[in-house]
C-alpha cells in the first residue's frame, strides 16, 4: 500500500528562503548559538562478527556503511525502548 505524494515539488524548489512564511516560528538569537552545544555520543571500537551478506548488502549501498548499521541498531534500541 503507497501513497502517492500531494506535495508540488516543483513549486517548492522554485522558493526561495524569503518566499517561507516563518510567521510562528521563534527568531534564534546570537545568544542562542552562542550558548549551543553540539553532543554526539561518544563512539567505541568493537568487535562484531556478522553474517557475510549482511556485512556485503550494507557496503554496496556505498561507503558509510558502519554509520548506516549503527542507525539501524540506535532506531531498534529506540523502538525497543518505547515498548517498556
């Protein structure tokens, strides 16, 4: 079952910046970014033996592949997280 998209692309990459109606979104101040921090969880190194297909599927998708798996992993700890 797909749904197909409503949305007139071809207007929407027409705008530009000034065209976007940002009437009831908050302005972010200097001070904003001045005081933002960017947190990345800290990565580590591990060993992890995986099926060879597995490991092949996700390296032809092209480089990257460890980021693409460790996405996937996070998005199921999320899901699995919500449940309890």
């Amino acid at each position: 079952m797909t749904k197909t998209s409503q949305t007139d692309w071809g207007r929407l990459a027409e705008q530009t910046d000034d065209d976007i109606d940002k009437g009831d979104i908050a302005e972010l101040g200097e001070d904003f970014f001045r005081q933002a921090e960017l947190r990345v969880p800290a990565k580590q190194a591990v060993t992890i033996r995986l099926d060879t297909d597995v490991v092949a599927w996700f390296k032809e998708q092209g480089s990257g592949y460890q980021t693409r798996i460790n996405q996937l992993l996070r998005q199921y700890m999320q899901a699995q997280q919500r449940l309890r």
